[in-house]
C-alpha cells in the first residue's frame, strides 16, 4: 500500500538534519577511498548471517556498527547495535539512512529511506491515538510490529508528496530494506539500493568502480515524556573512533568513523539518558568497488 507525507514534513526532516551540534553527532571517515566488493548478492531479510562476523566500521558513542558494500548492481548497507538502549530509541525515535551519490556527506541531493518512521511522521501511530485519546501511548514503548509504514525521500516521483508504502511491500524504486533482531537479540538493519537508481546517467554495463558515495545513519531523538530504562552513561561529552578492515566477500576496506556527542548510552548516570532524546547523525564516505576476487591473505 502507498501513501504520501507532505513536503512538511519532509521540511521537519530537513531543519531537523541541520539542526546544531548540540542535537547532532557527525561522524566522519578520514578514508574515503575504502572499498569493498559482494561477491555474493546479499539477501535482505533483517539477518546478518549472511554478512562478515565483523563489520567493517564500529561507532562506540552511538553503539553502532556498520558495513557497506556493492556488487555490480546494488548498494548495500547494514546497521547494527548491541545496546538494548539504542535499538529502543531508533525503533521508538525513528531513524532514515541516507545516501548521497556525490560524497558529500549532506541530505542534500541524497536520497533517503525512512524506518522506522520518526513521531512526525508516523501516521499510524497518530492514527491510533486519535482512536484512543484517552490513553497516553508514550508510555507504551513501540515494537517493531507497530512501525507498519517507510518512507522514500529525495525521487522525483512527479509530485510533492513524499511516498510511503507498507513495510514489506515492494516500492517504485526497487530499493529492498528490513530491519529484525538477530539470534543474539542484536537490532539488525539491511538495504539494498540499485546502483542505477544513485546514478541514473550511468552506463549501468561499465564498472561503477570510480563512484564514491556517503553513506548517513541520522538516528531521532525519542519523542518528549517516553519511559526509558534506568542508567545511562555519565554527563560530559563523548568522542567514539572506529576503524575497521573488511574480511572474506568484501574483499579489503578500511576506514575512520568519529562521532562527537554528550554523554554515553553505557554506564550510570544522567547523560545517557539525555542522549536518548538528542538527534544522532553518522556519515561514512567509501568508494565504490569492482574486486571481483579475494587479495591474496584473505
């Protein structure tokens, strides 16, 4: 099923993106020119059993982890977190991933998935609490099962409305994307974006080996008056570094990731708390590969 969230909305998304340092965590790569090649097309069903055990990036303020990779026809990402915090505020906050085919690591000119959707632009959710207006659903925390609706942003698709479609169901742009707990009870997130659809101007029959792509996790903050569980890291900020080298299918890859925030989601105190309810912005800048055999020592 398809529907449309107004170009309002996708303004909140906007102001939201470039809202200041104190609500945003960027992360940057110092590498861009990592590389990593899919030997095997992956399939995207919220498992990363079909990923390398350890991902090429690993964001410790944010308790993320990440990898990207491509074959000849796709983009892929995976998202991680371990931290039961964290997986609750992307799936109660909401969270896009966002793709921009000129490397910069900007919405602008990028292209967007949204998934969960963030309060704003839930309408499911405010549909059931006009249903019950009676009962204050915050205090209810959202599953995954509620999260029914995703979001395509940045496509022209010949009007001003932003498509929705219901989770599960295929899309225009034949980008795949789930998202499901692993056996470790690890939240796991997976996308597939065709290359074609990043550079439409292409010769989709030659080697997308000289583009390079920035790759955005903007996580939102979980709305005002959500329970969340006791602890939290202490106040001050926080820098988290993560480099990381590709194994097995990905061929080689490194890079840097750095994100800047208050406070911590480990540990006991206020600050992580806090952090709970702040924006989260993470960007990865790599360059696409055409590898199509393992370096010699993996």
């Amino acid at each position: 099923m398809k529907s449309n969230i107004s170009w309002g909305a996708a303004a909140l998304i906007t102001l939201t993106a470039l809202a200041g340092c104190g609500s945003s965590r960027e992360s940057q790569s110092s590498d861009p020119s990592a590389r990593a090649w899919q030997s095997q097309p992956l399939t995207i069903d919220g498992s990363d059993k079909d990923w390398p055990k350890n991902p090429q990036y690993s964001v410790k303020s944010e308790q993320i982890n990440y990898s990207i990779t491509n074959d000849a026809q796709n983009l892929y990402i995976l998202m991680s977190t371990k931290s039961a915090q964290e997986a609750q505020k992307i799936v109660q906050g909401g969270m896009t991933v966002w793709v921009n085919p000129k490397a910069d690591k900007s919405i602008s000119g990028a292209i967007g998935i949204g998934y969960p959707l963030d309060s704003r632009n839930d309408r499911d959710k405010t549909l059931m609490e006009e249903a019950r207006p009676d009962r204050n659903r915050e205090h209810r925390p959202s599953t995954l099962e509620d999260k029914k609706e995703y979001a395509l942003y940045g496509f022209d698709n010949g009007s001003q409305a932003i498509p929705t479609y219901t989770y599960g169901d295929t899309n225009t742009q034949n980008i795949q994307m789930r998202m499901d707990y692993n056996d470790a009870g690890d939240l796991v997130y997976e996308a597939a974006i065709p290359l074609t659809i990043l550079f439409p101007g292409h010769n989709a029959s030659s080697s997308y080996a000289s583009k390079t792509v920035a790759v955005g996790f903007l996580i939102e903050g979980l709305p005002p008056g959500t329970n969340v569980p006791r602890g939290g890291g202490g106040g001050g900020p926080t820098v988290g570094v993560g480099g990381g080298v590709g194994f097995g299918s990905f061929g080689s890859g490194g890079g840097l990731g750095i994100s800047i925030g208050t406070g911590s989601l480990l540990g006991g105190g206020g600050g992580g708390r806090r952090q709970l309810f702040r924006q989260s912005e993470v960007w990865q800048t790599t360059q696409l590969s055409n590898v199509q055999r393992p370096l010699k020592g993996f």
